[in-house]
C-alpha cells in the first residue's frame, strides 16, 4: 500500500470544524503590472472582509518563480488558487467581480447570475 504525504497545513484544516475553516490561497501574478497589483488589492480586500484571520495568502511572481507555474500549471496571470478548504478552486483574472471571488471561494453560496450553461430561450 502506498502512504500519501499530505501537508501539515492541509491535515490540520481537514481536521478542523467549519465554522473555523482555515483558508489556505496562492495568487499567481506576471511581474510588477498594474493588472498584478490590482489583483492583489482585491483579493487582500475580500479576505479582510470576509476571513478575519482565518486565511494565509501566498503571492508568487511567476518571473520570479516560473517553475512553480510549471507545476500549477498556470497558463494566465492573474490566476487565484483555493488550495484549502476543499476542493480545489481556481480563479483567473484581477478579482475585481467581488461576487464571483466570494462564490469561487465558497465564502458566499450563490450568486443572482444565471447559469451560463442555461438556456433560458426555451419555448413552450
């Protein structure tokens, strides 16, 4: 039987109660852009809002890490990975629609967008 390695981050948040989720994020930015900076103010401003503390947010520069893009295989910048709780969640772009940040993270479970996969043209 194979053992997986799982990070002490993650076995800790696995463990702990809902109410007291621990948020684990990594915003992948391209250099010193305004798009860059952007993202970073608006993701700093949903997680004071809406975690309190409960949220360790990591900011890679992918000209100063690019294997680390390699391994997340990142294709665009700005690029938001959820990696706890689960599951996984990936967000693209400046994170400036604060609503489809809070519905991606899980912080707020519906959104008043319809469904784009909907078709609302059908006939009777």
């Amino acid at each position: 039987m194979t053992k997986i390695s799982v990070p002490k981050k993650i076995a800790n948040a696995l463990e702990q109660p809902p109410a007291n989720e621990q948020y684990l994020l990594r915003l992948y930015v391209s250099g010193v852009t305004e798009r860059s900076r952007r993202s970073i103010l608006n993701i700093n401003a949903v997680c004071k809002e809406n975690l309190q503390g409960r949220y360790d947010l990591e900011v890679i520069d992918i000209h100063q890490k690019p294997s680390l893009a390699v391994d997340e295989q990142i294709v665009a910048t700005p690029t938001l990975i959820k990696l706890l709780p689960l599951p996984l969640r990936r967000i693209v772009g400046d994170l400036s629609d604060r609503d489809g940040v809070l519905f991606g993270l899980d912080i707020k479970k519906t959104t008043n967008r319809p469904d784009p996969g909907l078709d609302r043209s059908v006939k009777p």
